[in-house]
C-alpha cells in the first residue's frame, strides 16, 4: 500500500510520540537516539506497530 504524505506524517508523529514515551522499539540496534529517526527506519522497513485503515466514502 502507497501512503499518502499525510498518513505518512500522522504515523511518523505517533510512532515517534509513542518511543519517546518508552515504548520499545522494534528495530534491532538502538544506535539511533531521536525517536522521530528510529520511527522513519521503522517504516521503511516494514516493522512498524501502526497501520492505515481506508474506508471508502459512503456517497460515491
């Protein structure tokens, strides 16, 4: 599935929202110190927690 710029940016902030509050991330290293950095590495991957729910508009 292909995220549009703003599902991208509404699961980045709450993932990133979510690891500075202590969440455990799900990446390996935790080399990286900005949670903001570890989400994005966690999207690219395909690892991450979140996911997109897409309803299609009830009057087409």
């Amino acid at each position: 599935m292909i995220l549009t710029r703003f599902e991208r940016a509404r699961i980045l902030g709450a993932r990133a929202l979510q690891i500075s509050l202590g969440a455990p991330s799900l990446l390996l290293s935790e080399a990286i110190a900005e949670p903001l950095d570890i989400a994005i590495r966690e999207l690219a991957s395909g690892r991450g927690p979140l996911s997109v729910s897409r309803f299609r508009d009830a009057f087409d």
